[in-house]
C-alpha cells in the first residue's frame, strides 16, 4: 500500500522524500542512497559546483542516479546572501540543467544560516515573473510565508530546525499553523530533519513532503539511512491519511466489557 501521489507546479510526484546531494563520503554512496531512497526530486547546490569545490565525480553519480530512477533535479541556490545573488544563480540553473524549477535560498544570518525574508521574497517575486517554479526555502514565520505566496510561489518550504542540526521539528505548533492555513498548498519541511522519526512527525502533521541532506549523507550508513527515510515517509503518510487517533487525558479500556465475565 502506497500513500496517495502529491503535486508540484502541475508534475505527480509518487515519492514524498526530497534528498540533498553534499557530504557523501564517495560518488558511489551518493549514487546508492539516491536510488535506495526511493526519491524523486534530488536538489544540487550551484555555487559548489561552480567552485568545483568537492566534485570529485558526484555530479556524474547524481545524474547516473537521476537516469536510473528517473528522477527530477531541483538546483538550489544554498550560500546566496542577496537577492541578486540568488536571482542570477537561478538563471545560470536554468542554462546549465534546462529546468525552471529551483530551490530559492537567501541567507541572512550566518550563525544559523536563517533565511533573509525580505531578500527572500524579492528574489522570489522576480524569479516568478522570469518564469520559475520557485520552492522558497523559508522559516515558519506565517507572515513571510503569506508574502511569498503573495508574489506567486505555488510550493512552501519551512524550516524544522537550522540546516544541518538535526535537531527535528523544534516548533511543532508554527508548522501546524501554516498547514491548517493553507490545507491546499503543497508544503515540504526543509532543514533540521536529524532522524526518520522527524520525517514521520512532519508527515503526520499534513505536510506533503520532507527534504533533507545531512540526516544521509552524515549517517555511519548512508545508503540504509536512505531506506529508512524512504520508509518513514510513506509510513508517517499512511498514518496521516488513515487517520491518526486522538490523544487521550486519561485511559480508555480497548475491550469495553459488561455484567457478568465469561469464558468462551
């Protein structure tokens, strides 16, 4: 059994797991984790490859992995400081990969690399109009993400914690929030996801899917941990599509009995 298909700009997606590509400790690990994981989307940072920095054969892995799974590569814009930054480096995306999709990354603080919500939403507003499908990587601040639907971004993608810290959803309410608001907008947690029982918990809160790097590529076994996430999503999606029960004050017997007991 399968969870139900979502949808991104107007393309099905069947799996609701997003995976970064940096950190692999080889190529070949790389290219196992992306097809064990089951995705469907593989995002790329953009600055890394023009610096050419740790290459090493892993943009050959993720394309071999993209061909063997048929999958959709998602550049992203992660290290941009400014709207312009990020405004060009998409242009460039779209050149080098011939898609309009992109992962809009603007950092604002370099601590715990928060995105910049005005820069954000500037890049954003021009990249749609440039004609983008643009998946802005922001916190979850309901007013910034209202002002980047506003400007036409069709996808939100809100932090669980920083990038990187694996610290899971550290504000469980915020997220909530932004789903009960927007029940019909496609939204992805982005960052902060440590261990597959934060992907069930971002699932069984509503939201359509997960992204995450680190939690892989960090892990003492990348290409199981990839399974694993692989699982966690449809399992935290079936748990949400089912029906999950309510918390209970006090215990509820599970076999209401009365009168007499009996012996079958």
């Amino acid at each position: 059994m399968q969870p139900s298909p979502w949808t991104a700009y107007g393309v099905t997606l069947h799996s609701r797991l997003l995976l970064g590509t940096a950190g692999y400790p080889s190529p070949q690990a790389l290219h196992e984790a992306i097809v064990a994981s089951g995705t469907e989307v593989v995002t790329v940072g953009l600055r890394r490859i023009q610096a050419g920095a740790g290459d090493n054969g892993h943009i050959a892995a993720i394309q071999s992995a993209l061909r063997e799974r048929g999958a959709r590569l998602l550049p992203n814009t992660a290290g941009c400081r400014t709207a312009r930054e990020a405004i060009e480096l998409s242009h460039l995306a779209r050149e080098l990969y011939g898609t309009p999709w992109i992962k809009l990354e603007v950092v604002g603080d370099e601590q715990t690399l928060q995105p910049d919500p005005w820069e954000l939403v500037t890049a954003a507003e021009q990249l749609i109009r440039d004609g983008f499908a643009v998946f802005p990587y922001c916190t979850d601040d309901l007013v910034t993400c209202q002002r980047l639907l506003d400007v036409g971004c069709e996808v939100l993608m809100p932090w669980g914690a920083p990038i990187g810290s694996g610290q899971g959803l550290i504000n469980p309410w915020a997220l909530r929030t932004l789903r009960e608001r927007w029940p019909d907008v496609p939204m992805v947690v982005d960052a902060g996801i440590g261990s597959p029982a934060h992907a069930v918990q971002a699932m069984e809160l509503g939201y359509d899917a997960v992204l995450l790097n680190s939690a892989v590529s960090q892990a003492r076994e990348p290409v199981r941990m990839a399974a694993a996430f692989g699982q966690a999503v449809q399992a935290g999606r079936l748990g949400y599509e089912a029906g999950v029960m309510a918390p209970q004050a006090m215990a509820v017997a599970t076999t209401p009995v009365g009168g007499r007991p009996f012996l079958l």
